[in-house]
C-alpha cells in the first residue's frame, strides 16, 4: 500500500503549526478554516484578532511563510 500524497491543505496546516508559537508569543492565534484554489483562509484569534497591525501580520508574515514553503498557495484571507 502506497502512502497518501500530502493535500495542499494538510501541507498549509503543518507550516501554520510551525507559525503558531510566534502569533502565541505576542497573545494570539491562528487557525486554518480552508483552503480553496490556493487561498488559504485562515482566522486570527486572541490579541491577534483586534490588532491594527493584523493586515501585515497575514500579508507579510503568514502569506509569504506560506508561499516560500508550498508553491501551490496563491494568496491568504484572514475571516472575521
């Protein structure tokens, strides 16, 4: 029996495990809703939720995480 090829989705989870501890660190959270045609939809919790600086973290943190690890991914969406 071959071993299951690794979903974009289960691959996008792992490197947000990885993220996770730094979001912590600063009193919030992230949490992957789904991805869909490489977006990836993700929720900001905690401090992270309310922050001004939010649209950065995801743009310039999450987003480019994200792609430099799995090429697939095209853009990331953070959902209220």
């Amino acid at each position: 029996m071959k071993p299951m090829k690794d979903t974009i989705e289960s691959r996008v989870q792992k490197a947000i495990q990885e993220l996770r501890p730094n979001l912590q660190a600063d009193g919030g959270d992230i949490e992957l809703l789904g991805v869909e045609k490489g977006v990836v939809k993700v929720k900001l919790k905690g401090a992270c939720a309310g922050c001004p600086m939010s649209s950065m973290t995801i743009q310039w943190g999450v987003e480019r995480f994200l792609k430099k690890k799995i090429p697939e991914v095209v853009k990331v969406e953070a959902v209220q």
